[in-house]
C-alpha cells in the first residue's frame, strides 16, 4: 500500500521559515490528490493545504493563506514552504493522500477524504 514519511520540521523563530516535505512510496492507484494537516497539543487535526495530483488547483486554510505554499515537483514528493511562521503554527504537520481517477480532481481539506498518513514531523515556532 502507499507509503508516507514527513520530514523537514524542527525549531524556529518566529518570522522564519521552514519546508516540509513527503515522500511517497507503493502507488496503487493512477492519481492522488495530496493534503498537509496539522494537529497541536489538546486541539483537533485540522487541515492545512492541499493540492490536486496534477499540481493544477491548490487550497490553503484561511489561516496559513498568503504565507504557506504547496507543491509538487513529481508524482512521488511534495512540499509545503512555511514563511512567516507564528507561534501558532506550532503542531506536528502529516501528510495525507486520497487516491482518485482523475489528476484534475478538486482537493479536499476534511481529514475524512485521506485513505493514507504519514507519521509526522514536529514543527515548533518559538522565541
């Protein structure tokens, strides 16, 4: 089956920047649209952007919108570049991916429509 791992989090300041990055392995279907979801401590997992398996059509949560972007450079690795990070953007960040038929699907940011999870990485926003 598909396989998830997260990587790129760690420390920062507040301002800085960080980018995550997942890589997927065990494709079983032609297309998958992909999504980047966080959870804090004591709060709900929630989602932060996502993006079609065409790379075409891209959704943020209003609360990361003009400073997170979304990308994908293959069928096997995406990316989310976090600027500006807030305190509040303290979470562990998990990759997730839907498997469809089409590349042009429009993605969803309900952690319900994400068949497939990584494990995580730790990203921590402080002074």
């Amino acid at each position: 089956q598909l396989q998830l791992v997260e990587s790129g989090g760690g420390l920062v300041q507040p301002g800085g920047s960080l980018r995550l990055s997942c890589a997927a392995s065990g494709f079983t279907s032609d297309y998958y649209d992909i999504g980047w979801f966080r959870q804090a401590p004591g709060k709900e997992r929630e989602g932060v952007s996502c993006i079609s398996s065409s790379g075409r059509t891209t959704r943020y949560a209003d609360s990361v919108k003009g400073r997170f972007t979304i990308s994908r450079d293959n069928a096997k690795k995406v990316y989310l570049q976090m600027n500006s990070l807030k305190p509040e953007d303290t979470a562990v960040y998990y990759c997730a991916a839907h498997p469809t038929r089409y590349s042009n699907s429009f993605p969803s940011l309900a952690t319900g429509a994400y068949d497939y999870w990584g494990q995580g990485t730790q990203v921590t926003v402080s002074s």
